[in-house]
C-alpha cells in the first residue's frame, strides 16, 4: 500500500435508499412472522410437541406445513439437529432473510 491509497476499498453505487427502505420493511414483515411462530410455540395446546416430532421423525414437509398454516408473510424452511431447530424465513422478494435457532433439547 502507497502512502494514503487504499487499493482493496470497493467502489459503491451511489447512496439510492430505495432498495433499503424496501429491505427493512421486508424484514419487519419477517419479525411480525416470527412472532406469530413463537406465539404458537409458547401457547397453550400440542402445537410444539406435534411440530418437534415431525422434525425429529424427519418429516420436514409436515413440519414447514405447520408453520406455512400460520399465515405468514414469508417463505419458511426449517434445519434442525437433536439440539436445535433452525427456522429461516425468506422475504417474499429474497432481499432478506431472519434466522430462528432455537434449543430444543
């Protein structure tokens, strides 16, 4: 590097909050989703037992169906492992994803 040059900085695009203002609203869009999955989660009911045992019996199909039948905004998929479960909701436009991991176990 010479002296006050800095050859790795990237080149941006004009400042344009478009796109931004679209992302972030997307992505309120993703937490409302994500409330509505923990609401059901921490409800009353067997929603979380009949959900964890799809998952663990790897019936995933079941499992995305029963968080797609909460009328979300988003796309859902789901990874999971016997300690945690991964929930990805996916902005209807692909600008933005929100990661759930949670423990189960």
């Amino acid at each position: 590097m010479i002296f006050g040059q800095n050859w790795n900085r990237e080149v941006y695009p004009p400042v344009d909050p478009a796109v931004f203002k679209k992302s972030a609203h997307y992505f309120h869009l993703l937490f409302e989703d994500a409330g509505k999955i923990t609401e059901k989660i921490t409800g009353t009911g067997t929603y979380a037992s009949k959900f964890m045992e799809h998952a663990q019996k790897n019936e995933k199909k079941e499992a995305v169906s029963m968080l797609k039948g909460l009328s979300l905004h988003s796309d859902v998929d789901i990874r999971y492992t016997p300690e945690t479960v991964s929930i990805i909701l996916i902005a209807s436009d692909q600008c933005c994803q929100l990661v759930m991991r949670l423990r189960w176990s």
